[in-house]
C-alpha cells in the first residue's frame, strides 16, 4: 500500500497570502471608517427625528403643548441629572415641562418636568455633532409644539443639522426641518440637485 502524503502550506504561500491581506485591508479601511461614521450620523439623526415626531403627536394627542429639548450630558450613555438644555445636544428629552436637571426622573403625567419620552446618545454618538438652529440661523435647543401640531413658543428649532465630529466628503451630513406648521422631514444638505428628494 502506498502512503498518502499531506501537504502543508509553505512559507511563501503564507507570506503572499498575508501580503494580499493587507493590501485589501489597506484598501478598505478608510471604506469602513467612512461607513460606520455615516452609520453614527443616521442613527442620531433618526433618533431625533423620531424624539420630534413623538412631541408632535403627543402634542396633538394631548391637545397640549408639548417640547422636544436637546439636551446634553456629563455621559452621553446615562440619562440624570447632568442634562443641560443645548442646541448641540445629541440627547434629547420630550417633556411637558423644561427638562434641565430633571432629565433622571422617569416617565411621568405628574411629576415634574413631566416627560413622555427621553434618549441618551450612548457611544454610538460621540463623534456625531448636533446643532438646532433658529428660522434666523441663531442657535436654539427648545421645540414646543401646540394642540395643533403646531410649531409654537419662543425661539423654536426649525431645522437641526447632524454630521461628523470631522467634517468631510466621505460623511453625509443630515438635517431635519420642522415647518412652521408642524411639518417634519429629513434631507441631506449635501444633495443639489432640485429633482432629488433628499434635497433640503
């Protein structure tokens, strides 16, 4: 009976093929940087996207005024006491009432500040910067919509803007605007043409 020989793989075999490895990992890393930069970016964005819509129908709902406030934190995982009102906030409280220093206390009809809903950024949002803006284009970080669904209040937000800690053209930035009526939607500032839905 003949032997049967296994063959293993030889150094050079092993070399190239690490070789190749990296090359492709060279090639695709700053792709995947990229990709999980813009991940962070539309996972903010939605979450305030979603904080909005949820104050509009509460307010609608309720037949009361209602406010989405930015907020940011000494953790950006933990919703406390820390929050403090700012239009570049990546957390976000909807409340019946101002929410700052209050933003631990759980959800509640009665007490004070009374809040629906509230979401910490967590990691996911640390290199993602957030920044509500005035009709003007002065910062705000308060939106308080009426019974109506209403945009109402002094100095709401009328669009806020979501992109990367690096601003860059590998990174699709995000905005999303609230209209005087109540309208909300997101769109990217980057898209020019006019026939492109995702225009802003």
């Amino acid at each position: 009976m003949r032997a049967q020989h296994s063959r293993g793989v030889t150094l050079v075999e092993l070399i190239v093929t690490l070789a190749i490895l990296s090359l492709l990992l060279m090639v695709a890393a700053p792709n995947v940087s990229a990709w999980v930069r813009n991940t962070q970016i539309r996972n903010v964005a939605t979450s305030i996207l979603t904080g909005v819509q949820r104050a509009r129908a509460e307010a609608i709902r309720r037949n009361a005024p209602m406010r989405f406030s930015l907020v940011s934190l000494s953790d950006s995982s933990v919703m406390d006491g820390s929050c403090k009102l700012s239009e570049a906030g990546v957390a976000w409280v909807v409340s019946q009432d101002n929410p700052a220093g209050l933003c631990g206390v759980a959800v509640s009809e009665t007490t004070a500040p009374r809040i629906v809903d509230k979401h910490a950024s967590g990691s996911g949002g640390k290199w993602v910067t957030v920044n509500g803006n005035q009709v003007d284009g002065k910062d705000a970080h308060t939106l308080i919509f009426n019974g109506f669904g209403r945009s109402a209040g002094p100095e709401p937000i009328s669009w806020i803007d979501i992109d990367n800690d690096t601003p860059g053209p590998d990174y699709r930035a995000l905005r999303i605007v609230i209209g005087a009526g109540g309208t909300v939607r997101m769109c990217e500032p980057g898209v020019t043409n006019a026939s492109d839905p995702r225009k802003c």
